[in-house]
C-alpha cells in the first residue's frame, strides 16, 4: 500500500510537471517575434502577413490605418489575430525573398504596401487573398488589369488620383510665376515614381514649365541628387518614391539651406517639411484597405470582385512653417484654395 502511495504521488508530480512546461511552452514567442494569439471562444483566429517594402512615415501610417480598422471590427493582435509583419528595408532582393516566404504559409489574407511588394506578391502568393494598399496604379504596374474587376486573387487600394498631381502643378504654376524649371529626385526603377513624373512633367508643359531629373538608384544618392539641382531648379518636387522619400530629410535640408520650395506627393512628407502637396492622410488609406480586409476575412468576399478604390476628398496641404524656412510667402489666395483649412494648413 505504501509503494502505491508513493507511485501514485510520483505520477501526480509528472503530470504536474507535464502541465506547467505546457503551459510555458505556449508563452513563447512564435517564429513571428510574437506571442501567438489564442483564439476568442466559439471564436477564429485570422492569419494576416504584411510585406512592407521600406519604412517611412506614408507607409508606416498605412499599415497603422489598416491595423486599425481590424481592430474596429473584433480583430486584434495577440487576441485572434496572428500577424507576420516584413520589411524589406528597401532591398528587392529581401523583397522577392518575403514574398516567396508568405507564398509558403498558409495565410487568410496578405496585404502588400507600397508598388514593388505588390508586385512581388502578386507574382508569389496564389492560393491567399491579396490587398495593396501605397501602390500609384495597379493596371500600368500589371498589378490587376482592370479597376473595377480586378479578377484573381489580389485587389486593393491605389494611393494616387490622377487629378492630385494635376492640381498640384496647377498651384505651382499659377502661384510661382518665377518657377521655370523643377527639379525632381527620382528612382528611374520604380514604376511608379516614372508614371507620377510623366504626368507632372506633362501638366507642367502646359505652362512652359521644364521638368528636370536627377536620377538616384538607392537612398544614399538623394543628398548628392538634390544638391546637383541647386542653381539649375527654382523648386523641388518628389513623387510617392519609395527610394527618395526614404531619403527625404536630406532634401529638405537643401530646400532650407538654398530657399528653394520643396512640393511633395504625400501629406506625411508635407508634416515632416516639404511645403505643400495635393493629397490625404495615408492613415485614413491604410483603414479604407482594412475595412476591405474585414469583408474578405468576415464576410467571404473575394479581391476579384473588389473595386481597386482611389483616394477622395482630395486637398491642398500646405506647411507654413516650412514655407518660411524655404524662403516661401504664403499668400491669402493659397490659403483660400485649401478646403479645410483647420486640418491642412499646417502651422
């Protein structure tokens, strides 16, 4: 009787001992870097990768948008919804190397932020629903080849309406009469850097107005670049390049340092410095892409039949205080052409 006792107190011990490594091994963090959710009663966890091809602040308030509106609508990290966020620094290498990652898990939806993960993603993932989000035009990109059906598996966001690039070279040309040529930083590999430089180059034509390049292959040069316009530009404009935007505050320092006016695509690069843009916030982008990523998650809708959405409520965003530092007086009639004055005049 007394071996059994013991026998059986010896058992109890293992078992206890089984439990609590149990217990401990499930804490630990998952190959993600994060702590694997558990999933709510009765509930599912959603499985969510992101391929993010560089950090800057656009991009970096995309993902947060999208974020966001998960979490609005019950799915949230470390509850029930397991994430697998990537950046690939800017490398297209690492790029390619991410996607063909994803391809080899198995996903419930893949975001792709900004044109070349979208492009690697595309080309890797087929058997897990798409979104992009940060990508200039989807259909010149060979991204989806339609808008309104996109087909496949992939749909999502474009963050570039034609008319914002139009109404910027507008305010440029009427407000800067001694603006003859513009000098712009750009990534001749990024597609979508070309196709915003084509059309600003084309509407500031209309008015005589000379568009200059100075061509970077990686971030590093934009300093170089833009320092190699000075004397030759009497204004700066950079496009949604992911390369040059990276590199965006050595720009700045130079539209300060020679009073010349930087414009730029996107209202995160007019907050950090540049003076004015036509655009949105990329937070508001990111949550539009979220929303179309609950219908696919919760409601089983499928990309291909999604609308690529464009941005709308476009607005002129002007930083006055960076106006003064790049030698820019701000008139009563640009202040007049912004709609909302208390978002998008920035003091």
């Amino acid at each position: 009787m007394k071996n059994k006792a013991l026998l059986s107190l010896a058992l109890s011990a293992v078992m206890l001992g089984v439990v609590g490594c149990g217990q401990k091994d499930a804490a630990q963090p998952n190959t993600a870097g994060s702590t694997a959710p558990a999933p709510a009663a009765g509930g599912k966890t959603y499985s969510v990768a992101i391929s993010q091809i560089v950090e800057h602040p656009s991009l970096d308030a995309t993902r947060q948008g999208f974020l966001a509106a998960l979490k609005d609508a019950g799915i949230v990290e470390g509850q029930n919804l397991k994430l697998d966020y990537n950046n690939a620094q800017g490398d297209q290498a690492n790029n390619l190397s991410i996607a063909q990652k994803i391809a080899s898990k198995n996903q419930d939806l893949v975001l792709a932020i900004a044109t070349p993960s979208a492009l690697a993603v595309a080309q890797q993932v087929k058997s897990a629903p798409v979104l992009f989000a940060a990508v200039t035009d989807p259909v010149a990109a060979k991204i989806v080849p339609n808008l309104d059906k996109p087909g496949g598996n992939i749909s999502g966001a474009a963050d570039t309406n034609p008319e914002a690039i139009t109404q910027l070279m507008s305010f440029i040309t009427t407000n800067f009469k001694n603006v003859k040529n513009v000098g712009i930083v750009i990534n001749q590999g990024e597609p979508n850097a070309v196709i915003m430089a084509d059309k600003a180059e084309k509407e500031l034509a209309k008015a005589g107005v000379k568009l200059v390049k100075a061509p970077v292959t990686n971030t590093s040069e934009v300093k170089q670049a833009a320092e190699s316009l000075v004397g030759r530009v009497d204004a700066f404009y950079i496009t949604l390049d992911n390369m040059v935007v990276s590199g965006v505050d050595t720009i700045i320092q130079t539209a300060q340092k020679n009073k010349i006016p930087l414009f730029s695509s996107d209202r995160e690069t007019v907050e950090k410095g540049a003076f004015a843009t036509v655009g949105f916030k990329y937070y508001d982008h990111g949550y539009q892409v979220g929303q179309m990523a609950v219908d696919v998650l919760k409601n089983g809708k499928k990309p291909a039949d999604m609308k690529v959405t464009l941005p709308e409520n476009l607005d002129l965003i002007l930083n006055l205080k960076a106006a003064a530092a790049q030698g820019v007086t701000v008139t009563d009639e640009m202040k007049n052409a912004v709609k909302d004055k208390t978002t998008n005049i920035i003091q």
